[in-house]
C-alpha cells in the first residue's frame, strides 16, 4: 500500500497490474494532493474498510470474485455515502453500475486524458468533502439514535419511532404489528469479535431487505433486533413474512473461509390487541420470542395473554428439573421400544426413551422437559445420564443377545459442544466395556439443518468410534442433500407427519416414497417411527422400507429384555413386548 499525508485519500480496488499502473500515474500526477491504498478483491475490501476511512472509491467492473455491480451495493453498505467511482470499458455494464449506486464511470481507454480524469476526482473529492461536513453536523444525533455495529436504529430510535406510530395509530384506528427477533449462533474456535458483529450486521441487512421501506428494523439488544410493522396485513400475512424472515435468517453466512449458521425465533405482537404502550409491546413481543425459543430454534410465537402464566410454569418447572438432576435416577426412568427389520421380522435395535416422573406434578412428557433442559444448559446433564444408563442396560441384553443395538437420543445441542464426545461418550463405552458399533446416537435433523463445525466434529469422531448416527424427524427442516449425503449418517427416521398407507392421498403416498428412495440412493437406511396399522405397515413395506416401530409391535416399556427363542417380532398382530 502507498498511504501518504494528502488532501484526498483514495482507496484503489483493482486486480489488473496493467489498469492498476494507469490508475496510480494519474493519481500521482493530478494537480491535487492524492493518497492511496490499492485492493485487489472484493473480500479484501469488505474487511479493510472496517478498518480503514477514505474520502473516494476507484472501483474496476471487474474484480476476481465479483463484477461492479454486485459490488457496489455491499461497499455501499460499508461506506458513510462516499462516491464510488468505477473504472470500465464496457458501456452495457456501466449504466447498470450507475444504477446500483456509482457516483460516476471514468472510462479506461480515457486514462491517457489526465485533465478529465482529475476533473472527475476533483467532482467525487467535492461530493465527499459535502458529505464529510454534513456528517461531523450529524454525528452526534447519528451516535445517540443509531446502532455502530449494524447502522440501523438503535432501541431510543425504534421507541420514538413506536410511540409515533402508535399516536397515529390511535388518531386513525388503525393496527401494527411488532416483531421480536433473536438470533442464536455459534462462533468457530479461532472466530474474533469482528466475526461475531459481522454476523449480527449481515442478519439486520437480510431482516432490512424483507421489509418495506415505511417500517423500522433496529438492532436493540447484543443478539436481538424489534421490528415495527406499520402498514400491517392480517396476522396470516405476518405469520408469513415472519417465516420468510427466519429462511433469510438461516442461510449461513460466509466471514472468511468459515460459513457460519444462524437460527432466530421470532415474537410476534398487535396493537391494539396486545398492549396500549411502547413499554408493554415491547415486553410481551420479547416474551412471546422467548416463549417461541422453549419450542426449539426458529419458531415464530405469537403473544397470548397466558404467556405470562405459562413463562412462571416454565420457570417453575425448570427449577425443578434442576434439582431433579441432582439425584436423577430418583426422578427419571428409560423405557425401551424395539425396532423391527421390516423384510426379516428381527429385531435388532431397541430405541431407549426417557421419562420423568415428578412425585407431584405426575408424569412430564419429554417434548416438555427437553426444550426447558436445552434452554436451560441443563441439557448436557440429562443426555449424560440417558447415555449412561442405556449403556448399563445394554450391558445386560448382550448376555442374552450380543448383536442387539441400543439407539440413544442426544440433543443436537450437546453435540455441538467441542468436546462432548471425548468427555461423555468415549468414558462410557470404556467404563462399560461396549463397542461403538453395538450403539445409534439419534439427533433431530435441525443439526444439520442449522448447522456447526462441532457438531460435524461430534459426528466424525463418532463414526470413528463406530457409532451409528440417525437424524431424526426427518423432512421436517430444510436440510441440504449434498451435506447429508457427505455426513457419515447411516439412517434417518422419518417424520411421522409423512406416514401414511395405500388408503392416503396420492401426494402424501408420493412425499413419502421419495423420503424412501432418497435414502436407498443415497445408501441410507430408512426407518418409520409410529407404526399403528397393519395398513401402514403393508404400504411401508411395499416401499420397502427398512425399519418400523411403533405400537403396531410394541410399546415403550420399562422391563423390556431379549428373549433368545423368539428374536422376531410379530407381524400379523400387536405385542406388548
């Protein structure tokens, strides 16, 4: 870089030697006092303007990973409206550069022209120089209202904006609508904080670009964004754009050479419905979203007057759970739930399921005590003590059976903690002398569809160590094939709003015949969780899935254990096991 003491400091971004050496002789021999630093990409410039302040940008058409046009909107975004002026020779392109937002084009064939071209960076030095006082004016209005991290309003702008619209909201008899969002992400290892606020600022970009311009996205808290909807639709219609958000939201985002995933939840609030104040739409949008948080990543909440009620029971119930773990074998009790081989009959892997029985509040479903354990940080625990468990009792079935398996559920949150699998799963399988292969460590498939680098890392190691993964619930997220199909995933099963028989419609018949093909072409085994019917049962096998369960052959059951004479489970009738 060439940076000098001068009256305009340029930044240069040109990855042509030959149109680079054109460019730095004008700037040298121009009448006015120039400085500049040279780029030579497009990445490059995105992370030395975050650093670096320059009155004019000289932009080729042409860069290795992107052309002016598509540049030009993400300079944009880093910039405080310097010019941007971009060097071309192609004329189609350069109107469709002063259309994403160039200040000017300066022809390439017109650098042996030194007046001209010092004439059109005298104009963008002027420009700048407007701008740059404008801004020292502005400042400080610009500090107290908005965020410096994402550019958007802060929480003292969106509240003066808020109590306006509700003035004239009521003036009108008229409705809006809040959003609440909060993001969840995980760093990588060697990520710095510049990563982490880049995250945060491309996510309010992508919020930005779902709405209109009459409405206000602002960055309110560290991982937290409130959205005012002012020319609202119906709920239906909010519903809607809330879910368009979060897809927007999910993409991963690319800082370097890591892609990083997102999820968020979304609260939702009306006025009038919901509250007659900024103060109290703000709080009941917030706990609608951590309400919709309990439910897993990205879900959408929309507040309900007992929020408040159920958000006293969550926290009751969690404390509870907290102390439950202290003493668990106390409180929580595996049941075990065979899985049949649907062209043999055999059983070969029996699914060990939780359940927790509170002296006093009776049995709590584990769809209710999961979401609280991983919202909690309690989740580690709970897992731990499955695994541990279902490990002592396959122990005891391989005295019996020794080529039984036993599939074990593990939140995807544990997972994706760095070292889970050395800490947990590798002492267990010493400890009880077990081969990895005799185990299946079931995940919902939102690992994957959300996506992090220790997670992939839990899944390496575990293939490693010869453990069987199976994504559970699966079609239910929005998963990537090529990275299901490069994962050491052996099954997956598949969600029970697919199952269906010869007697359903043909689009469900037709969604869960590609399920099963999916997996056969990919080399998958696929298996039917909640197999009731003998209906359903005979259309799976016409499929020829690979493995049922469900009550169809056997219910969850406390004591259940291998019987030597008998490895294969009935077909043409239920069994209590």
């Amino acid at each position: 870089m060439n940076t000098q003491t001068s009256d305009c400091k340029v930044l240069v971004i040109e990855s042509n030697n030959t149109h680079y050496r054109a460019i730095r002789r004008v700037l040298e021999v121009s009448n006015i006092s120039f400085a500049h630093d040279r780029i030579k990409s497009l990445e490059e410039a995105r992370h030395h303007l975050k650093h670096h302040v320059y009155h004019v940008i000289l932009l080729s058409m042409y860069l290795p990973d992107a052309n002016a046009v598509e540049a030009l909107p993400i300079l944009s975004s880093l910039l405080k409206k310097q010019p941007i002026l971009v060097v071309s020779h192609d004329s189609d392109m350069s109107l469709a550069a002063l259309q994403a937002g160039a200040f000017d084009i300066i022809p390439s064939q017109s650098f042996n022209n030194i007046p001209l071209i010092s004439r059109i960076l005298l104009s963008a030095h002027e420009r700048s120089q407007q701008l740059h006082q404008r801004a020292f004016i502005d400042q400080e209005n610009y500090l107290a209202y908005y965020d410096q991290v994402t550019s958007l309003p802060n929480r003292a702008l969106f509240f003066d904006r808020l109590n306006q619209a509700l003035d004239q909201a009521k003036r009108h008899e008229q409705q809006f609508f809040i959003f609440y969002v909060r993001l969840s992400f995980n760093l990588q290892a060697n990520s710095t904080s510049n990563d982490n606020k880049d995250i945060i600022a491309s996510s309010g970009n992508r919020l930005l670009a779902e709405v209109r311009s009459s409405d206000t996205v602002a960055h309110v808290n560290y991982s937290e964004f409130a959205i005012l909807l002012q020319r609202s639709n119906s709920l239906g219609a909010m519903e809607k754009l809330a879910t368009k958000m979060i897809n927007s939201i999910n993409q991963p985002i690319q800082i370097g050479q890591h892609a990083h995933p997102i999820s968020s939840n979304i609260g939702i609030v009306n006025y009038p419905t919901h509250g007659s104040n900024a103060e109290e739409l703000v709080k009941n949008a917030e706990l609608a979203m951590h309400n919709a948080r309990l439910h897993g990543p990205n879900q959408i909440q929309m507040y309900a007057d007992d929020l408040l009620t159920r958000q006293a029971e969550i926290l009751n119930l969690t404390a509870v759970l907290n102390q439950a773990l202290k003493n668990p074998d106390e409180h929580f009790q595996l049941y075990y739930q065979p899985r049949v081989d649907l062209s043999s009959g055999n059983i070969r892997t029996v699914e060990a399921l939780i359940r927790w029985r509170h002296p006093n509040l009776g049995n709590i479903p584990p769809e209710q005590f999961i979401p609280l354990a991983e919202e909690a940080g309690l989740i580690e625990q709970v897992d731990q003590w499955v695994i541990e468990q279902a490990c002592q009792q396959l122990t005891r079935w391989h005295t019996i059976q020794s080529d039984l398996k036993i599939a074990i559920n593990v939140s995807h949150h544990s997972l994706k903690q760095a070292n889970f699998v050395d800490t947990v799963i590798v002492p267990l399988l010493s400890r009880y002398q077990i081969n990895g292969n005799s185990i299946s460590i079931e995940v919902s498939d939102s690992v994957l569809a959300t996506g992090s680098s220790y997670a992939w890392q839990s899944f390496t190691k575990l293939a490693e160590l010869g453990v069987a993964i199976t994504l559970d619930d699966f079609g239910k997220h929005l998963i990537s094939l090529r990275k299901l199909s490069a994962s050491p995933v052996e099954a997956v099963s598949i969600d029970t709003s697919f199952l269906c028989d010869a007697y359903s419609t043909k689009t469900d018949q037709a969604l869960l015949k590609a399920i099963i093909d999916l997996g056969k072409n990919l080399q998958i085994k696929v298996i039917a969780k909640s197999v009731e019917t003998k209906n359903q049962l005979d259309y799976l096998t016409s499929l020829q899935c690979d493995e049922g369960q469900g009550f169809y052959w056997f219910k969850p059951a406390r004591r259940w254990m291998p019987q030597p004479h008998r490895r294969k489970a009935m077909t043409l009738g239920k069994s209590s096991g």
